[in-house]
C-alpha cells in the first residue's frame, strides 16, 4: 500500500536497517517482556531520530517522524508506543533549549542522547482515573545541595531500558511546603543510576507488554538544582508554551503507533479476494486517519504550538482513533474466521489498536473544555 510503503522508506532513510532486523524476529517475541527491539532501535539511531541536527540528532521533522513511528508501529507496536514516550520527551527538551528559559545545559544532555544512544523515559501524568493530565505525580522537598523528589509513575515506558527519566514535579515555593498552593512546576531528568529509582512490576497485559511499561518509584532522590528546568507560569488548566509542544508530538506520535498497528492488519487485508467496494472502503478509513495526522504533523512543523493548535490536534486525533477503528473492524471482518484463528497476529494487532482511547486526554474529559473553546476561550485541559 502506497502510505504504508513511504512510511517504511521514510524510516530506513532515518533508521536504516531497522525494519529488517525487526522483520527477522517473531512478532510474539517482538511484543513480549524482554524483547531485543529496543537494541536494534538503539544499534539503527532511533533516540536521535527527532532530534534536530544541530544537537547532532536524526532532523526528523514532525511529519518524518511521523512516517517513522507508523512503519515501527506496523512491525511492532510495542517498540512505537515505548519510543514515543522518548520522542516526545526529547521535543520537550529541544523546545526548552531554543527558548528564553533554557540553563544551558539542554543542548549537552541533547548531543549526550543522540550520540550516545540514550532512552529517556517519561515520568508525566497519565493513566492514572481522576488524575489530571497536568498534576505531576511527583512531589519535591528543598534540601541542601537541590531537592528530594518523591513519587510514582505507573505505568512508564521504557522502565527497564531507560537511561534517564524525565518528569514533571512540583517544587514548593518560598510560600508553600510542596503541596497544594505553593508550588511551581518544573521537569527534572534524572540518570536511570540515580539512587532511589526503583522499578516495581505493574503491567499484566500481554498486550504491548514489549513496551517495558511497569512502575517506577522515586524514593528520596536527590535532585541536583541543574537537572530541574522550571516552566513559565500559566493558568490553572491552561498548558504553557514547553508543555503544549510536549503534547502536540505526544498526540501526533501515539497516534501514528496504532495508524501503523492498523495498517498492518489493513494491507493483510486487502491482499484478500474481495471486492472493490469493500477493499477501497477499506483503505479510505485507513486513510482518513492518516490524512488528519498528517494535518497535525504539517502544523507542528510550520511552528504552530498554541493552544488553538492544541484544540485542532485533539480533534484530530479523536477523529483518527474512530477512523482507525472502523478500519480495524472492516479488516479482522474481510480476513475472515480462518486467518483469525490460524495465527494470533491478526488477534493481537486487533487488540492492540483499541490502545489509542486509553491515552490522555479521554474524550469525556476533553469535551466541555473543547466546547468552551470554540466558543472563544482558552483550552483548559482537566
């Protein structure tokens, strides 16, 4: 399929030799805890991939990145959707060094990652019911020498590969003990070595159990001062500028791992006798959500990253995810009973698609802050 087939050209020009190392392996090893698909991510370049190039990263634009993560998705959905949580990460900290608020040190911890091969994990809010989006789960206490941050993320990708993590905390204020009133937010990265970082297992699923996502727990980690990156203030509810980047990639990204999933059940698919209607109406739903998301793609890339650019990829998004859907439905049906029972891919592929509703914002929260703002206000995000 034409889609499918420019985004794994786009991915071996950036990560070359990836897709075949991954087509060498089972996709039920490829999916299973201890899968070696995060070496060969590794090994072909994949934590430099949306790393600018002047921080000696892959250049990938959004739009490239996105081609990128749906070939990865096609192949194995658990090295997307752990990767992500990378990609996005690393946006953040690119967003942070080409603005006013940087320190100085954001382009080495860059340069470190992309030559290195570093993982770095994300420790943001998520999955977590009546936890706001925006409320760090990790909490911080001034000590001598920087903070010590406790707390907990579950569950967080790339638990066990990781070489750094980074999160959101809250640090008290000269008004405030830490909780409630009197914090600030900030994003700390912290050395997988630090002591005090603990991985505890949190995830039963045997769906896109490859992604490593466990707990980690923070137990009185000294944080040096450097290492915290403090963000500009905003509304209670409202994203700032660092924050509403992170999440324009994260919505992008996630997104492109199940496009992928789908698209591989989809191309099974039509490789099948059927007839024209049914194949083409197939790959219009496919389609249909590649198109948005490549709508969003073309918006990050072009410099849009307020918070009107915000509403319009959560739109998108919704969208693709019912577009996916309906395309994964109309594809189990036309592979028929035997292709279902005959090998688990088809099962697995079909399961693991239904992930992207399971990814903040949940479209129950999203949509009275989205009334309010087409109505004219700004987007707050519960």
């Amino acid at each position: 399929m034409r889609s499918m087939d420019h985004a794994r050209e786009t991915c071996e020009a950036f990560l070359p030799g990836l897709l075949d190392k991954l087509d060498d392996i089972p996709l039920s090893e490829l999916e299973a805890p201890g899968s070696p698909a995060l070496d060969h991510f590794r090994a072909c370049g994949g934590p430099g991939l949306v790393i600018p190039t002047r921080y000696h990263g892959g250049g990938a634009d959004p739009l490239q990145a996105l081609a990128v993560v749906r070939a990865v998705g096609a192949h194995s959905p658990s090295l997307a959707v752990a990767t992500t949580m990378h990609h996005f990460s690393v946006a953040t900290l690119f967003t942070l060094a080409d603005s006013v608020q940087r320190s100085g040190m954001e382009w080495a911890l860059l340069e470190g990652i992309a030559e290195q091969g570093l993982l770095v994990a994300s420790g943001f809010a998520e999955g977590r019911p009546g936890q706001g989006i925006l409320a760090p789960t990790v909490r911080a206490k001034a000590v001598d020498g920087g903070y010590l941050v406790n707390g907990s993320k579950k569950p967080c990708s790339l638990s066990a590969s990781m070489d750094l993590l980074t999160a959101s905390v809250a640090l008290p204020t000269k008004d405030g003990d830490g909780g409630g009133e009197g914090t600030e937010l900030a994003v700390m990265l912290l050395p997988r070595a630090s002591e005090g970082i603990s991985v505890h297992p949190f995830w039963k699923s045997w769906a896109l159990a490859g992604a490593e996502s466990d707990e980690v727990r923070l137990t009185d980690v000294l944080v040096d001062e450097q290492l915290l990156m403090r963000t500009a203030a905003a509304e209670p509810g409202r994203l700032d500028e660092l924050q509403t980047t992170g999440f324009l990639w994260f919505e992008l990204l996630i997104s492109a791992c199940y496009s992928g999933a789908a698209g591989a059940l989809v191309e099974r698919a039509l490789v099948r006798e059927h007839s024209t209607s049914d194949r083409a109406g197939l790959v219009t739903r496919l389609e249909t959500a590649n198109l948005l998301l490549e709508g969003v793609a073309r918006m990050l890339r072009d410099g849009e990253s307020d918070d009107e650019a915000l509403g319009k990829a959560l739109v998108a998004r919704f969208a693709a995810q019912d577009a996916l859907g309906e395309a994964v439905r109309r594809a189990v049906e036309m592979l028929g009973g035997t292709a279902f029972i005959s090998s688990s891919e088809v099962a697995y592929l079909a399961a693991v698609s239904h992930g992207l509703g399971f990814h903040p914002p949940s479209r129950a929260s999203f949509a009275a802050p989205y009334l309010e703002h087409v109505a004219g206000s700004p987007l707050r995000l519960a």
